[in-house]
C-alpha cells in the first residue's frame, strides 16, 4: 500500500512509516549516533530540550535492559531490531530566577525529537518504529531516572525485514498506515472533533 498525500509534501513523509519486521543485524556506532544527532537538533521551546535518550545496540546486555521495559507484544517483535532507544523528557523548567516551574510542551518538543530521529533514520535507509507500549514504572527505576521526567516512547530502529518473519496475526498490519483526511483534523478557525 502506497500513501498518497492530498498536497505536495516531500516524499520522505509519505514514504516513512513504522514496520515492525526487522532483520537481526547490528547497526553501525556512527549510525546510530547520526540518528540521535538529528534528534539532538529539533526544535524546543526556550531552547530547554528536555528530551534525554537511553539507547543501546543489539545483542549487549543494554539492549536487553531496554527490552525488559517493553510490554510482551512489542518485545516479541522488537528483540530484532538493531537499536533501541527510550526518549524522556523533563516535565519541569528552571526559571531564571532558579524556581523549578512544569514545562507543559515537553511532550510536544520530544515528539519533535522523535519525528527527527525518525526521519534521519529513513534518510539513511533504517526504519523507526516508536511504541508506547513500555513498562513506563519499570524504566524509571531500571535506568534511575529523577522524578522531574517522564518516559515518552521506547523506539526500534534496524532494516525492514519481511512481514512472513512475524507472526502470523502481526503479518497483515505490515503496511504503511493509512491517515485521515486534512479535513477530519484541520479546521479554518474551528476545532473539528
């Protein structure tokens, strides 16, 4: 299935999607880091970037770490893949005059974080799969992680590999998603629900 965009963007946001068949292989140092690199670089408001990134390369004992904080049905399908990487985001903001107040777009500027990782990977031939499905409580402690953040996502990054490799209930969902309509979610001052 193809996506087709109702205007003209670039390709590069139609043809990036999240597969969850990966081919078992390693994933270059200096990929990886190019990929957190384009992370690294998205926009955030102030300037605070309150993404933080726990990543690890295939068969390491950090890997396996990050992997004991997925849920069972994205660890069944996510031990293939040749990276995984955890975003936080800190949840709060040090004013200038040094009083720790919530930084309500964190979220928002790690999902930012994310879709630039996201797309620095399809430039460079690998697929990212994010997943809210983590053991958020069990990261937290595995990793120490203060209570000022929060984990967003848990990320598979490697080379797509065929949908047969899945299994069977997983094989038909193997395909780009389909979006909605600009119309469903965008509205000329209005809010359409």
């Amino acid at each position: 299935m193809s996506r087709q965009s109702e205007f003209p963007v670039d390709p590069l946001f139609t043809n990036r999607w999240s597969p969850r068949s990966f081919v078992p292989k390693a994933i270059s140092d200096k990929d990886l880091m190019t990929i957190l690199e384009a992370a690294r670089f998205a926009p955030s408001a102030m300037n605070a970037q309150p993404w933080r990134f726990v990543y690890a390369h295939r068969d390491t004992p950090e890997f396996e770490k990050l992997a004991s904080a997925l849920i069972e049905f994205n660890a069944m399908w996510a031990k293939n893949a040749s990276a995984l990487v955890f975003i936080f985001s800190q949840k709060t903001v040090t004013s200038d005059s040094g009083e720790e107040k919530p930084f309500y777009s964190h979220a928002f500027d790690a999902g930012a974080a994310w879709m630039s990782l996201a797309l620095q990977a399809h430039l460079l031939g690998y697929h990212a799969h994010a997943m809210g499905g983590v053991l958020h409580d069990k990261a937290m402690e595995i990793f120490n992680v203060p209570s000022s953040y929060r984990l967003e996502v848990g990320i598979a990054i490697g080379t797509r590999g065929e949908k047969d490799a899945l299994p069977e209930r997983l094989q038909e969902r193997e395909a780009p998603s389909p979006r909605k309509p600009l119309s469903d979610i965008a509205g000329n001052g209005v809010f359409v629900a």
